[in-house]
C-alpha cells in the first residue's frame, strides 16, 4: 500500500485536529480518516476504484471539517521532492 496524499488541518493537538490519508493498494484507492489527533476517533471507508472518486470524498470531507477548507495543507507536498518540472498548478489557479 502506497501513501500518495495525507492532508492536516494544521491544529497540533486537541480535539479539533483533523487528519485524512489517501492511500493507493493494487488499483483500489483507500481514504482514512481521523479527528483529534493520534489516539482519536479514525475513520475508514470502504475501497473507491477511480482515484478522482477518492480525491472528491477527500474534498468532501476538508470542506465539511469544522475548521472548514482554508487551513488545510497537503502534508505530502510539504516534506516531498517535487517531481521534475514542479508541481503542477491546478487549471484557474495560475
């Protein structure tokens, strides 16, 4: 199984600490997660097919968190080496 996205919502700890992992396993794609850090309530769902499915439940999920979309990072983007050429920037954000 491979992490290719973990996002937080950049709370260190407390109950209002969010974190959501997308995780890639043979063609499945799996999203976690958890809500007021380690050792709080995990969540996880069952195997999407398409991985834009499981990026939109991701979506879904930092849109509905109390701390709402704005204060959330991509964890993985933070700590990674970009990949040749950079990271792409999404269309209309440019």
């Amino acid at each position: 199984m491979e992490m290719v996205g973990r996002w937080w919502n950049e709370v260190a700890r407390g109950p209002e600490r969010r974190d959501i992992w997308l995780h890639q396993d043979g063609g499945r794609w799996l999203v976690r997660a958890r809500d007021g850090g380690p050792g709080g309530r995990e969540l996880a769902w069952p195997a999407f097919e398409d991985e834009w499915v499981a990026r939109a439940w991701v979506d879904r999920l930092i849109v509905a968190s109390p701390s709402g979309p704005g204060e959330w990072r991509d964890v993985l983007k933070l700590v990674r080496k970009p990949p040749e050429g950079g990271w792409r920037t999404p269309v209309g954000m440019d």
